[in-house]
C-alpha cells in the first residue's frame, strides 16, 4: 500500500465536496481501523522499554473495523453530499501505479 500524505486527503475530501467521483480500490469492502496518530503514538511509546512486552502481540489500533464504502461515506454524510464512488480494482491500480 502506498504511503498517503495530507494533501491526498484534502483532494479527496475537495472532490467528495464538489460532488466528483472518487476512487475506491476493490469493491470498498474490506475492513479497515482508523486510528489516530498520537493515540497510536501513545500507545507505542508505553510499550517501549516495557519488558512485558517483549515477545508479547499487541493490538494498540482502533478495535472498530469499517470498510473503504463506509469510510467515504460518513466524509460525504458529514459534508452534507452525496458520494459519488467508483470503484476499480486493486490490481489495476497497482499496474498503474509507479
């Protein structure tokens, strides 16, 4: 997966605003967290030097799973617009990519 910055997402909220179809890759259905940095950053931090948790698994993300669809959904549902989605699949998003 690529590496995603700010402006990114600014263009697709920008899109979603003006109505203009959006990418999703696949068919929007696989599950996803969303968690945000500094609580993932908390969460890391304690775990550092923590000699428990060395050798340990650790799930320190959001325990809500939600799909791409849902995702971009609810950034249209709190602009107020309808998501104009378009969904394209993975692989030739990858061939295109690079």
């Amino acid at each position: 997966m690529p590496v995603y910055e700010s402006k990114d997402y600014e263009n697709v909220i920008k899109r979603i605003r003006e109505g203009k179809p959006v990418i999703i890759h696949g068919d929007g259905t696989s599950l996803w967290t969303v968690t945000h940095n500094s609580d993932f950053a908390r969460a890391f931090v304690g775990l550092l030097g923590n000699v428990h948790a060395i050798g340990e698994a650790v799930q320190i993300t959001s325990d809500e799973s939600v799909t791409w669809n849902q995702l971009y959904q609810i950034i249209a549902d709190a602009l107020g617009v309808k998501l104009n989605a378009i969904h394209v699949s993975s692989e030739f998003l990858d061939a295109c990519s690079d």
